[in-house]
C-alpha cells in the first residue's frame, strides 16, 4: 500500500536524460562510477537524487536510474546489478522481502532486516533516518482536539462517531481496517468513504470525512497541519528510510556509505512531508528541491 505520485512524465524524461549526461565517459572505468535507482514515487525521486547529487561530489561518476517502478522492479535491478543502490523501507523489507507478519519497533526491525539482506543477497543497508513513512491515519486539528484524540487507541473508541474517507484495499487488508479491529479493539466507525488516493485529503479538509488513511511523511500532512494518530502498540511496521548497496559497489568506493550517512540523520518525519509537499503540492521538480535541501544542509 505505498503511494504513487500522479505526475512523473516529465520526470522520467529528466531521469533519462540525468541518465544520459552522467554516463561515465569510460566505460571500463567501474571503480569511479555509481548508478543510483529509485521506485517511482515522490519521495522515492527525492531521495534518489539526494544520493545522487551528495555522490557526484566526492569524485563519483553518477549515473541515474529514478523511477524504476515498485519494490520489486527496484530489487531485481540491484542483484543484477543494472544500479548500485536504491532507497528502501524497513517495513517494505520486512514484509514484502522477508515475508514476516508486519509490526514491531525500529530496533528489532531494522537489524533483522540488515542480516537477512547481508546473509541472503550479498546486499548491506547504510544508517537509516529518523522518518517513519509507516501507514497511518490522520485528521485535522479540529476534529483531534473536538474528540480528545492522540493515539490509535484513543481513535478506536471513538470511530462510532467519525466518519472514515480510506482506499478500498485498506477496508479488507490484513494491514488494513481489519487487522486495526483485531489488534485494537473498536475502529467501527459511523461511516467509511472509499476516495481515490489523490483525494483523500481534499475530502478530510472539505469536511466530507473525519479521519483519512495517510502515509507518515505525505505532504499534505504539512500543507494542511494534520494531526498522525500514534500508533500506541506498533500494530504498522516501522518503515525507515535507508540506501541499499551492493557490497561490491562497497567494495570498490567505501566512502559511499560515509558520505550517505551524514544525510541519514536530518531525514526527519517534518523533512521529508515538507520537501514532498514542495514536490507534490507546489509543484517543483524533485531534483530542484533535492538540491535546495543538500545545499541548506551544507552538504553540497
């Protein structure tokens, strides 16, 4: 259930041709040349090319491969090797690599995580961020501070009186509506409204719902100074943000993971919502504010 971004053509041509112009000018020449993946959302196109800029600044020759497709499309062009790294989830690793039931805190996810890539694909996660892009459900200030409202627990008593605006795979997921029922109690509410993932939010704002399904860093949830309910018994997984690297590719240029996890520790929840929401929501280029974010941070 990861969200997709509605306007990536004119991305992909500048991935291409990013593509393009940093082909390294000998092709032999491995041991000085990076290729960076990405899937193909929003933050995913972010996120790549922070990896790709903070490389292209230590003597790196970068070539970029952004917008890939989903998790699998992504994994299987790292084993074969057609990119050196991508951004991945700890959560998406956990439950669409390892195939482990979802739940559990970062401190016992991210480790297993690391292992089982290390053991199984040759594959070494670098320090992952702070942000949590973990499902979730959010609702407006008013409507939060109207009903008492902080935690999922708190929210589960208190569905039978608000209405939910969700996509449909969240009302029968297993990491959905039923399995929230199962793990909390309650979470009966008034009424569920099932919207198109681009409108969720419009409907919460307008009023048409109280409570919508939302990903932890989306940018609306800073465009519209949302309130992200607290899931107080880690029914979701945490899903941290980290780079994904062949050990080969570590092998031959080691200050790859130095230089990236220096960005690891500013990628915060408010970071990654304001920077998608300068993407998403005021429709600037994700290479743009990818730079704008690096050279503020004084890592470019």
């Amino acid at each position: 259930m990861r969200h997709a971004s509605n306007d990536l053509t004119r991305r992909r041509l500048l991935a291409l041709l990013g593509s393009v112009a940093a082909l390294p000018c000998c092709a032999g020449n491995r041991s000085n040349s990076v290729t960076i993946g990405s899937k193909n959302f929003t933050e995913q196109l972010i996120l790549g090319e922070m990896y790709a800029q903070l490389l292209a600044q230590h003597d790196l020759s970068v070539t970029r491969k952004l917008n890939l497709g989903g998790t699998e499309i992504a994994m299987e062009a790292l084993q074969r090797g057609d990119i050196d790294l991508y951004p991945e989830y700890t959560g998406t690793a956990l439950v669409n690599i390892l195939h482990a039931k979802p739940g559990g805190r970062p401190q016992e996810i991210f480790p297993r995580v690391k292992r089982f890539y290390e053991e199984q694909f040759h594959l070494t996660w670098l320090q992952p961020a702070p942000m949590n892009n973990t499902q979730a459900l959010a609702t407006t200030q008013r409507v939060a501070q109207a009903y008492h409202l902080r935690t999922l627990s708190d929210l589960s008593t208190a569905a039978a009186q608000l209405r939910l605006g969700a996509i449909p795979e969240f009302t029968h997921r297993d990491d959905g509506l039923p399995g929230l029922q199962r793990a909390y109690g309650g979470f009966r509410f008034k009424d569920v409204k099932l919207f198109d993932i681009g409108l969720k939010y419009t409907a919460l704002v307008s009023g048409a719902v109280d409570v919508v399904v939302a990903f932890g860093t989306d940018g609306q949830i800073a465009a519209d100074n949302l309130v992200v309910f607290v899931d107080d018994k880690h029914f979701w997984p945490t899903y941290q943000v980290a780079p994904v690297v062949r050990d080969d590719t570590l092998q031959r240029s080691p200050a790859i993971a130095t230089t990236l996890n220096r960005l690891s520790p500013l990628l915060t929840d408010d970071v990654m919502r304001r920077l998608n929401n300068l993407v998403d929501g005021q429709k600037r280029e994700p290479e743009d504010v990818a730079h704008d974010f690096l050279s503020r941070s004084r890592l470019v």
